[in-house]
C-alpha cells in the first residue's frame, strides 16, 4: 500500500538540521516546491531546499507566513524552547500551521493513547509537558507530536555492537516505544498537510519489542556474536538513561490508524534492524575493499 500524498503550493518549513530535521527536508520535496530549513549552522542551498540562518530573524521572518512551519528543536540547557523563546510572538501574528515534535516521556506507566493523562515523572518529561502547554497556549493550529525513540540510518543499537559493545541494557517486559524517522517524517508531513482534526498525535511503531529481543534476532539472522544481557541497574549507564528504564509504558496512537489511516514504511523493529545492519555490514565491507 501506498500512503496518499496530496499536493501543495504552501511554503514547508523546518527548524533544525539534526536527524529528523535533515530527514523531514528530503521527504518534504514530495509535499511542496518550497522548502526552507533554518538552523544555526545551515548547509548550503540545494536545487529543492533553501537553508536560513536561525539568527537572521528578518530574513526568516520573511518567509513564515502562509506556511506549514516544523519545529524539531529540543529543549536548551536552560529548559527553554529556542524557537518559541525567539519566533514565538511573531508567529502569533501570522496565518500559519504549526507542528512540535515532543516525546512519549510525558506520559507516565501503563498503556497510553493521545487521550491518556499526562504524568510525567522525570525531569526531561516534565519540561517537554510545559514546552508542549506554551505552543498550545500561544500559538494557534499547531499540533503536538509525542515522539517515541527515533531511529534509523547512522542511529541505531547495532552501530556500537559492531563496533565491539556486546552489551544491551535490559530491564525484563520493558518496551522502548520506537519510530523509524522516514516513518516520523511521513506522519508529521501527512497530518499536517491534509490538516487532521486531532491536536495531540502519539508517533510510534505500534509494536512491542524489547531492544534485547531485536538484537538477539539480528545476530542470529546474520550469525554475529552473541548480545550480553545486562540488567540496567547493574549497567554503567548515565542517570537520565536509567530514568528510560523505570517507567514502561506502551505508546499507541488512535490518531495514526483513525485519521491519518497511515500505512508504516517499518512497523516492524526488528526487520527494519535487520535492513539497517545489513547496510552497515555492506559500507563496512566497501570501505575495507
């Protein structure tokens, strides 16, 4: 099945150039002929994407109305939003639509849906919960996107294990709640182009999957060596990856299925692993030869 992409006319832009700003830019080429990208190192201008500098608000500013506007941006080291800290009162002055890409750690245990209780119980989902009530509260039409853990090419768990750390994190029936970033960028560009109802849209791959059960399965389909389990309070992990492990919780979306009736590229973690590492193994190979 194909996911249906409507044309446009209107103006997409993203800010950030990180892993899912770079990749929204390439698949924004299939939903417009104008796309700008604003970043504080931007690259040079390519035949289908135009690059801002982020401090040029003048120039920026120029271009933001009439708009469907991304912003990938976490939050600063001062729990600040840096777009909204530097564009947020112009935006309320424009006519555009707004997408935030928040996270799944606003919510707390259990199994949770886009109309689920908020109830975050570390400091990073506390924060995202206020950033994401500051877009909501200012800026009209804009849609929240709780983002499971973004993987994809050049990020994922079988890099460092190639790489000799034989070692996985575990905690026994806990789920990371995961999404391919091709399949985030679709999401993202599909609902906000064809303008959904829903303002809140949890984005994961709707699978529960173990990061231990998906490296087993790759190793074993591509006779590597063999994962090392370790329990994640014996691990010598940072505190803010040990909060990861205390709460499980499933992330599912009604929105996805309901509204957007979306068709996932990788629904299924341990494949889309599999694919990435049979990849990896190939540059590998090239880059030896």
């Amino acid at each position: 099945k194909v996911n249906k992409i409507n044309n446009l006319n209107k103006k997409i832009i993203i800010f950030g150039n990180g892993f899912s700003g770079s990749c929204l830019a390439t698949h924004a080429i299939k939903f417009s002929s104008e796309i700008f990208v604003i970043s504080r190192t931007p690259n040079k201008n390519t035949k289908d994407i135009s690059y801002l500098d982020f401090n040029n608000f003048e120039k920026v500013s120029e271009h933001l109305d009439d708009a469907i506007i991304i912003s990938t941006a976490p939050p600063e080291n001062n729990y600040q939003d840096p777009i909204l800290s530097k564009y947020g009162t112009y935006f309320k002055t424009i006519n555009s639509s707004f997408g935030y890409i928040s996270s799944t750690s606003v919510y707390g245990e259990g199994t949770l849906y886009e109309n689920s209780i908020t109830k975050p119980n570390s400091l990073r989902g506390k924060n995202r919960l206020l950033i994401e009530r500051e877009w909501i509260n200012n800026i009209k039409n804009v849609k929240i996107f709780r983002s499971g853990g973004i993987y994809g090419k050049n990020r994922h768990p079988m890099i460092k294990f190639l790489n000799g750390k034989l070692e996985v994190v575990t905690k026994p029936a806990h789920y990371a709640n995961r999404i391919h970033v091709k399949d985030l960028s679709e999401i993202i560009l599909l609902s906000l182009t064809k303008n959904i109802p829903s303002q809140l849209i949890n984005v994961t791959d709707q699978n529960d999957v173990s990061a231990l059960d998906a490296i087993e399965f790759v190793t074993k389909e591509l006779n590597l060596l063999k994962p090392k389990p370790v329990n994640y309070k014996d691990a010598n992990i940072s505190e803010m990856a040990k909060s990861f492990f205390e709460t499980s919780r499933i992330i599912r979306s009604n929105v996805i299925k309901k509204e957007i009736a979306y068709n996932y590229l990788y629904p299924d973690y341990k494949l889309a692993l599999l694919e990435l590492t049979k990849e990896l193994l190939d540059q590998i190979k090239e880059a030896k030869y």
